[in-house]
C-alpha cells in the first residue's frame, strides 16, 4: 500500500516549532503537545504533532506503508510492529476524515 495525500489539503510544516519538539525529544522532554505541521482543508484548520508531522510528510504516493513505517520506527525507537500498527491506525483516521487515500 502507498498512501497518498488529498491535493485538497493545503499544509505547511511548522520549522521553528518542528527544531523545537525534536530538541525536546534529544532531552527526552514531552513534545506531543506540540503542533509542528498545520493543515488546512475545507474551511478549518489543523495541527500534527511532532509523530503525526513525520508520517505526513513520507505521505507522497510513492513511500509505502512498510517504508514510513520502517522510518518512524527509526526516528522514534520503536518496535517495527508497534510502529507499523500506529502508523496505519494513524493513515485510517486520516483517510476517515479525507485527507489521505489508501490504496488497496
């Protein structure tokens, strides 16, 4: 499966906010309160946190569900199955709401 993003939706990642949260992570601080990418589609306006913001932007039709899976897990030190059943729970809850496409 390679997930795809609705053209739709307008985003742009937050790069002060997004150096922040990944500092706060090297010092091992919370950083899931932050909005590091916001979204924009159909009249509202919404904001990913530092998890979300990465499987984002390895949204692109071209990564498959395995490879961002594969990247999370490295970026955030997490089992390859946590992080594979995370992502996908995270994709569906975006594809629910019309923002991505799951092939498949």
């Amino acid at each position: 499966m390679r997930p795809k993003r609705n053209p739709a939706v307008v985003w742009r990642l937050e790069k002060g906010i997004h150096e922040m949260a990944w500092d706060r992570v090297r010092k091992e601080e919370d950083y899931e309160d932050l909005g590091v990418l916001t979204l924009m589609h159909a009249g509202s306006i919404h904001q990913l946190n530092l998890i979300g913001a990465e499987i984002w932007t390895r949204v692109n039709g071209a990564n498959s569900l395995d490879r961002i899976s594969e990247e999370v897990a490295s970026l955030f030190g997490w089992e390859p199955g946590e992080a594979k059943e995370a992502v996908t729970e995270f994709l569906k809850g975006l594809e629910t709401k019309g923002w991505v496409n799951l092939p498949g």
